[in-house]
C-alpha cells in the first residue's frame, strides 16, 4: 500500500514514531496490515501505569489508520500466567485465595460477588471496558486460549528442539549480571511477568526456565493433579516428544506426549520473542523494567531470531505518577485504574495527558485538587484549537486525545469549567434541581436548560467531590446568620458587605459577580471597580482577602471555599441577603 501524505500533525512523538513504523512494516511485510501490540497481567487491577502499555502503542496505531494504512493493535491477555500473590485490598478476597497460588490465572476463582467465571476475566473485563470508553480499537487474545488449544504447538516443539541455543543465550546473562536488586520506584510500573522472572518461579532453578540433570528447558508444564506450575522437567525426548514432570507441590509426575499436550507454556523470557515473531509485532513499547541489562525484552531480542522473527521497534515509557493517592477511597489498596480515573475525568482528559508526553516523560495524573488546574489548561487549549493559535505539537495532541481515526469522541455540549460544576456539586449535596438552577444563572444572556447539556462533565465533578474531597473540606451554607459575628462588625466591615448586597441583583451572572466581588473593595477605598492591578496600590490585594474571608465566614463558617461567585449563585440572592445581615 503507499503511503499517503502525512498530516500536518508532523512536530509530535506520534507522527514520528509512526514515521518510523510504516517504513519498517513494508521493509518487514510489505502490502500486509501494520502490527503493533501491548501485553497485560490481569493479575489484579490493571493500573494507570499499565494504561500507557496500551496506550502509547494505541496513539501510534492511529495515527497510521489516520494516513490510510491497515493496522492490528494486538492485547496480549496474559492470563495464562501463574498466580503469583494474593493482592491486598481487593474486595471478596481474603487469605484463603493463598491456596491458589501456582494455577492459571484463568484456573483462579473470580473475586466474591463477581460475575465473571475466574480472575483473570474479572480484572480483564474492568479494563476493557475503560478501553472502550477511552476509544481503543484492539484486537484481544487470551494466552490461555492459545496455549490450550495447541495454537503454540509448533513453536513450543522447535523451542525445546533449541533449548540449548536458547540457553546459550540466556547464560549470557546468567554469568554477567549484578545481584538482584529490587526495581527503584523510577522504575515502576514493573510488569508482572519481569517481576516473576525476576524472583523466581516455584520449584524451577533459573527464572527463565528448568534447568537440573536433565538439563534445560525453556517450558514449564502445570501439574495435572493440583494445577500448579511448580513442576520441573526431569526428561524429554525430541523425536518422540514425550516429557516427564515432577510436581514439587503434591507429588505428582506424569509422562506426556508433548506433541499433544497443551497445559503449560513457555517460560517468559522465551514465550515473549515467540510472540513476536507469531504475530509479526513491528511496534511494542516496553516499561524501563523490561530495557534494564538481562532484561526480557533485551534477551528477547536475540532469542526471537531462533523463531525466526524480528525485534520490534518500540520506546521505552516512563511511570505514571498520581497526585492526590493519600484522599483516595477507591484505590483498593494500590495504585488507581483507567476505570478510577474515568470516574472522575472525560476520556479526552486522560488521553490527552498520555498523548501530549513522549514516553520516555514521567507524568502525574491528578485526583486532587490539581486536577482543577489539569482541566483550566485543557479548557485553555480547547480555545486555542477553536482559534487556530495552538502550536503544533499541542494541536496534535488535543486532536489525538479528542477523536479517533474512526471518528469524534462523546464530549459534553457546554463544557462548563471544572471547577465551578465541582463547586455546585459541592454546595448542592446532590440536589440536580438547585444544580440547573444554579448553571442556569451562571451566563443569563445564555442559559443552560438542562443539566444534560453540562454531562458528562458535570457528573464526573461531581464524583471527584463525593470521593476525593475529605469530608472536613466540604461546603456547607450556614443555616442561619452568624448574629455574633454580624454584631461585632466595625463600621467599614458593615460598608463593604452594604456594597455587595447594593449591586447584587444587578450583577448576578458569574462574569457580573466575579466583576463587582473583586471590585468592592476598590469602591471603598475610593478606586473605580474596574480598575486594574496595575492601577492600585498594593494594599488593596489584602483588603480583598479580608473581605472574602469576611464573606466566607458569613456564608460557611470557614476562611475559604469555593470561588465566591459561584458560592453566592449556589445561596441565592435572599438567603445572601439573610445571612450577610439585611
């Protein structure tokens, strides 16, 4: 297929790595689809980490769609992997899960309460349901489906005919490397895979296979009594095919003929270039665990060759911070999930904070207060696209983070500030007629009609306030005035607030309160209320603070809140007027 002239899109990661990839798809496999792919443990929740597995390769693979060329993007469920730990913090998992470390993911009982037969569905189906919402397009293949149904059998069979140009390979690495060290927090988010590799598996001698008296070899099977794979390999025969295990863990060996036995699989360090060269992966990003000396990825590159393939080109990607993990209630006891973000942010929000950093770049998504600012800039950039005076790089971005090559995301109608929908949903506790009330008074020369036209943004504002804001930080309106404080007012502190309530019903619009709230305290010290900073003295900065903290107390009892316009839209102008004393 040619190549059809690039988009304009040309000065971001994305256009160049696709560049990169349709030049070595045709040198590769000329006039076929373009493969790229992504791997993921549904070992437990699948993190915000793991997120840029897919979506770095994801970016890449659209952007090639986008020129007009066929691609695949390949999800390696590696839900054939063993079990490895019992997570913390999973709900209707308990100590006894212990028993089943060892088996398949897939051989595992699902969570309690779950609806999906074993745990590896269960972990998968929250994840590809975040995908779907976050527009993926992806190809999905279970490693157990394709081990049990033999789809491995030949590569299987010419692995262990070549264990020993494997293990060559691998003793490489064996002789030279450093003493284990746990992964440094800048390496995370760690595979599941390495990090098995990287501990040791069961009863097996090496992390990258059995390797005893009988020598060594790169498959392990799982025990046909307990399921478990803490079996070694004590005999094989190529001609014949026949294989001889023991099980460490209950004692049983069995003789089978390879060549017809599907319940094991390759040891990771040799399953992971097998695939490569299977599927024909031109593109696979790998975490920095995976590119440190002896790594999978760096010794996958040689033993593909014995498979007849290719090394993928591919970034290495950095981790994915969080800011605010410590207010979390749905963390689960680790790291969050797309499905934790999404709860609280637009798709477009969480693509772009993947789309707009090269993937070497680290990176924090916000369930803070910071994720206020997140969307203030992404509402920013939205306008600059709207006028044409984004930059390049920060147009592609928004476009890839905003539409696929197969269309436009859902977005919402009016997408209202963030942080103004968080503080009605924070002032009305829930209350959707006070909510429309309230944005229907925000712009009067252009209501919004129906809360509708503000979603999906207003109800992920409004999850981020139920779920991530401390109760002790939330707004509540005063039932009644503060007569003691009222009473204690000195005569200039009783000016201002007869200034607010004067020009109140004439300003009651977001813009108009924004405007005469700075503006009363220039008016009392004899300054016009439009006047600039530049116009007035600097003493005028801390009268304003003493006058909101004025009306914070009058209207909640506290020193702060939300912005005062939309604190006094969300009272209402009679409950203002009762609580400020008229």
């Amino acid at each position: 297929m040619p190549i059809v002239a690039q988009s304009t899109e040309t000065t971001d990661w994305v256009s160049r790595f696709a560049d990169e990839v349709i030049e070595e798809s045709e040198r590769r496999a000329p006039g076929k689809p373009v493969v790229v792919a992504s791997g993921l443990s549904p070992s437990g929740p699948i993190h915000l980490g793991n997120l840029r597995e897919v979506m770095t390769p994801h970016l890449v693979a659209d952007e090639v769609r986008r020129r007009g060329h066929r691609v695949r993007h390949l999800i390696s469920w590696d839900d054939y992997d063993r079990y490895r730990k019992v997570p913390a913090g999973v709900a209707g998992v308990d100590e006894t899960w212990a028993e089943h470390i060892g088996k398949p993911l897939t051989s595992v009982p699902a969570p309690e309460g779950s609806p999906h037969p074993n745990w590896a569905e269960h972990f998968k189906a929250a994840m590809t349901a975040s995908l779907a919402e976050l527009g993926v397009e992806f190809d999905g293949i279970s490693q157990t489906e394709q081990y049990t149904s033999g789809v491995y059998r030949e590569q299987i069979l010419h692995a262990m005919k070549h264990r020993r140009d494997i293990d060559a390979i691998l003793d490489q690495y064996r002789t030279k490397k450093a003493p284990a060290k746990k992964p440094q927090k800048s390496q995370k988010p760690v595979d599941e895979a390495e990090l098995e590799a990287a501990e040791g598996s069961g009863a097996a001698a090496e992390d990258d296979g059995s390797s005893g008296t009988a020598g060594y070899f790169p498959y392990k099977p799982y025990c046909g009594n307990c399921e478990k794979d803490l079996t070694t390999v004590t005999a094989y025969d190529d001609d014949s095919t026949e294989l001889t295990y023991a099980c460490t863990a209950c004692g049983f060996s069995e003789t089978v003929r390879l060549s017809e036995f599907n319940r094991g699989k390759l040891v990771w360090k040799v399953d992971w270039p097998m695939r490569w060269a299977y599927e024909g992966v031109v593109f696979e990003p790998s975490g920095v665990d995976h590119s440190s000396p002896g790594s999978s990825f760096q010794v996958g590159g040689q033993i593909v060759g014995i498979f007849g393939g290719k090394q993928p080109i591919g970034p290495m990607y950095a981790f994915v911070g969080i800011s605010g993990m410590a207010k979390m209630s749905s963390s689960k006891g680790g790291v969050p999930t797309p499905a934790d973000a999404l709860q609280i942010m637009e798709p477009q929000l969480l693509r772009w904070l993947y789309a707009r950093r090269r993937p070497n770049q680290s990176f924090k998504i916000a369930f803070d207060q910071e994720i206020q600012r997140l969307y203030d800039e992404w509402d920013r950039l939205d306008a600059k696209v709207a006028d044409g005076s984004a930059l390049p790089a920060d147009a592609a971005a928004h476009s890839r983070a905003v539409r696929t090559a197969a269309g436009e995301l859902p977005r919402t109608p009016r997408p209202l500030p963030y942080r103004t929908l968080a503080s009605v949903a924070d002032i009305t506790a829930g209350h959707e007629d006070q909510a429309l009330r309230i944005l229907g008074e925000l712009d009067p020369a252009n209501p919004i009609a129906a809360l509708d036209e503000a979603r999906p943004r207003y109800d992920k504002a409004e999850a981020w306030i139920n779920t991530h804001v401390p109760a002790d930080q939330r707004t509540i309106v005063r039932r009644e005035p503060d007569a003691e404080l009222l009473k204690s007012l000195d005569e200039p502190s009783r000016q201002s607030l007869r200034l607010l309530l004067d020009g109140l019903a004439d300003h009651w619009s977001l813009d108009g309160l924004t405007h005469h709230v700075y503006g009363v305290p220039k008016v009392q010290a004899g300054f016009p209320a439009d006047a600039t900073p530049k116009e007035l003295p600097p003493e005028i900065k801390t009268a304003q603070r003493t006058f909101f903290a004025l009306l914070y107390h009058l209207l909640v009892g506290r020193d702060t809140g939300p912005r005062l316009p939309t604190l006094l839209l969300a009272v209402g102008q009679d409950r203002v007027r009762t609580l400020l004393g008229e």
